[in-house]
C-alpha cells in the first residue's frame, strides 16, 4: 500500500527498494500474508467500534439498552462464544496459510541457504542434492515466477529473515533450520532485513533479493560460473595487497588463495548492489571508505579498520574487488 | 579619535564578501543532496545533515563553503569542485578520493549542495 507514507519513501533514497515498503506484496507468499493481515486490520477495526458503541451505551445510553448490556447473557455471546468462534477461525486459517510458506524443498524449487550472522547474511546457492553450488554474501539472486525455497541457519544469535515484498518473516535459529519459501512475480530489487534485535549493529543489517527474467537469470548464474579473469594493473597491485595485508584470512575469493570464512565472501563482491551488509551504495568510493574505516560506518562490526594502509593502496584494493563480479 | 576608530570598523563590516565565488547558475542543491546521499559520499565524509553514514576516513565536510583549498591543492571555486567531485584524481593526483559516478551536470549539483555547507 504505497500510500502509507510511514511505509515508503522517496524514489530519491540512497538504495533501491530500502527501507522496503511492507504491506507492498510483489509475489503469491507475500500476497497471501498482506490478505492475512488487512483481515486481522479489519476485525481488529471492527471490535474497537463494537467496544466504543458498548462503551457510549453504558455511559449514555438509555434505561432500556443500558438493561440489555447488563447481565450474564452478553458476557456468554460477545465475551466468550465469539471470540472463540473468530479466534478459532482465524487460528485454522493462519495456520494453513503459514504451511504454504514452509513447505519443505520440492524438486522444481530453487534452493538458498542463508545464515544470519552478526551481522550480515551467508548465502550459498544449493544443487538438488543440497551441495553448495555457489557461495556469496548480502545478495541474493532469483528467477521471476519460480518458488525459492530460503533455508535459515544462524552461526550465531538468533536472527530474522524478511523479505516483506516477497514473503513472510522468519528467525534464524542456532542449531535449527527452518524453511520459507518465496517468489517474484516481476523482476526487481527487493529489500530485505535483519527482524530481530540481534545486537549493536542489528538495524544495519540488510541484503538484497535481485529477481531476474528466466533468460537474465540463465546468463547471470552462468556468468558467474566461470571463472574470474586476471587482475591486471592497478587490480593486480590491489589483489596483491589483498593477500599480503591478510584479508584472506576472513574472506574468501574463489580461484584465489583466499579462503576464509569468517567474513562475507567477496567472490561477486564487485557486482553487488551494495556494501557492508544492505548499507552503501557500492562504488569505488565506498568500497574505499568501508575498507580504511568500517568501524566508522557499521560500529561494532568484525572487520578492522585498514586506515594504516596508504590511499593508493586502498585505491588499489578496491579497484581489485570491483573485477571480482 | 576613538568614534574614527569605530566609524572606520563599521564601515569595514559593512564591506559585502567577494561575490560570485560559490555562484552556481543552474544548479540544484536539494537534487545535489539526493546525489550525495544515492553515491555514499558519506561513507568517507562527515556532512552536516546527513544523519548517517557519518565516515571518517576522508575530511568532515562541516563549514565546506568556508574552506580556502579543496584537498590543500585546488583554489575551492564552484568549477574546480564540480571538477574535484566528479574526477578528483584528474585535479589532484595522489588523492585517496576516487572518480565519483556522476554526469557534469549532477557534479555542478554537488557542488552547489557542498557550497550551502556554511
């Protein structure tokens, strides 16, 4: 409902589709949700008068209706036998609806893993049999008109997973996996974000869901497929850099030695839409500044600031993650 | 001798500043501020305003209009800093301040925004 303004802003925010619009649905799991709750919206309404009328008929009402809102037979109906029939009501279609959203994995579906971590989000795109086929960080890239099946894990504390153009919300459990499933039914860039207090940084947790065409998404996945070109010039001073300052002992980049774990993994890193979690813009100039300070813009986070590395190293750097797409 | 004195002050706080010197004809500063917010300019720059990012790693930018050198390097004129912001390594070699994405007329836009930084 974009005409709820506390819900959207302006076209001219600095990320597309952030802070993301609820109550906006753009595919069949969140439709389903937005119905559910302009329902409870509605009964909600609906009781709120039911009390104000009972309220001006005891207050101000005459002899004869005051008499008929008195005794035990209004209690019986209004206090006990209706709420029982429309929270039961509710309960079954709740319950039904929800079901939907956490059908396990079915053979056609796509398959994502993503593991909430404090604080950004792990993703590893899965083959049918459950392998990890590709991994990558904040970002995740889905076919129009197919159903996703998302499965949540948490490494850490507990975490919430929503999409709201594109589904329901969900925690990340530790030791738990639980199943949501979403779709798009347009491509687009839909916003998601952390909805669970999860610590100091919990709000400046985000990530995108990107929805291709079924041809776009064919050409993209394969493109990343491949493996990446070499640096050269100044991206090659920059991946040498890379090495030697010790990122790779947090983040990984495939066909690299770099291979830690810790951190996002940064094999995509340059086709990102954003940075440092759902946060930047992603440029050279942010990649610049996220990596000499991030402390300065997302507090708390694991990453340590590289401000003792001069600007044309930094430069270098960044220059380097923009090849890795 | 001593209302000289104060006559003569008066009348040099009544000189108007040099005029023109932050002049931007044509340029929008609340769609320069929409440029600055959409590019992450504050990902390295405190910016009065800007609630958040407020980043450290480059120079804070409060009193911009009053400042005499952009990077100590090029005079801050309204058409060096549309320059500086759109290619900054092109004017000052060595920065640590990358080549913004940003066309000639949303730079001047910029510029125009830096320049209400007072």
């Amino acid at each position: 409902m974009t005409w709820l303004p506390i819900f959207t802003r302006s076209t001219e925010q600095a990320l597309s589709g952030w802070p993301p619009p609820v109550l906006d649905p753009a595919g069949p799991f969140a439709s389903s949700i937005t119905t559910l709750s302009w329902i409870l919206f509605a009964m909600a309404g609906a009781v709120l008068a039911l009390v104000l009328a009972a309220l001006w008929v005891a207050l101000a009402g005459s002899q004869r209706l005051r008499s008929r809102l008195g005794g035990t037979r209004v209690v019986w109906l209004a206090g006990i036998a209706l709420p029982v029939v429309v929270l039961t009501a509710l309960l079954i279609y709740g319950l039904s609806l929800t079901r939907t959203l956490r059908t396990p994995p079915q053979p056609s579906d796509i398959r994502v893993r993503v593991t909430g971590e404090m604080w950004w989000w792990r993703v590893a795109y899965l083959d049918r049999a459950g392998g990890v086929a590709m991994m990558d960080a904040n970002e995740i890239h889905i076919p129009v008109g197919r159903t996703v099946t998302v499965e949540l894990e948490s490494s850490d504390i507990i975490h919430s997973f929503w999409v709201p153009r594109l589904s329901g919300k969900i925690d990340m459990v530790p030791g738990r996996r639980n199943v949501l499933r979403m779709q798009a039914d347009a491509p687009g860039v839909y916003a998601g974000q952390c909805a669970e207090y999860c610590g100091g940084a919990h709000a400046l947790m985000g990530f995108m869901v990107v929805a291709h065409d079924p041809d776009d998404y064919a050409r993209f996945m394969a493109a990343r497929a491949r493996p990446a070109p070499q640096p050269g010039g100044q991206a090659a001073r920059g991946a040498q850099l890379f090495q030697d300052s010790g990122c790779g002992a947090c983040h990984r980049i495939a066909g690299t030695e770099a291979n830690g774990l810790a951190g996002p993994d940064l094999s995509h890193v340059g086709s990102r839409r954003t940075l440092g979690a759902g946060i930047l813009p992603n440029n050279r100039g942010t990649m610049i500044g996220w990596i000499g300070d991030p402390q300065s813009l997302k507090p708390g986070n694991r990453m340590p600031a590289y401000s003792t590395l001069p600007g044309q190293d930094l430069t270098a750097i960044a220059a380097y993650l923009e090849t890795r797409r | 001798m001593r209302i000289g004195i104060t006559l003569i002050l008066l009348l040099g706080g009544c000189k108007p500043p040099p005029e023109g010197r932050a002049a931007m004809p044509g340029a929008d500063v609340q769609r320069g501020r929409a440029l600055v917010q959409r590019t992450g300019c504050a990902a390295c720059h405190v910016i009065p305003g800007i609630r958040w990012p407020q980043g450290r790693l480059g120079p804070d930018l409060t009193h911009f209009a009053r400042q005499g050198m952009i990077a100590g390097r090029v005079p801050n004129r309204p058409d060096m800093l549309a320059a500086f912001v759109r290619n900054a390594p092109a004017l000052v070699s060595g920065t640590t301040m990358p080549a913004m994405p940003l066309n000639e007329g949303e730079a001047r836009d910029v510029a125009a925004y830096l320049y209400t930084l007072d």
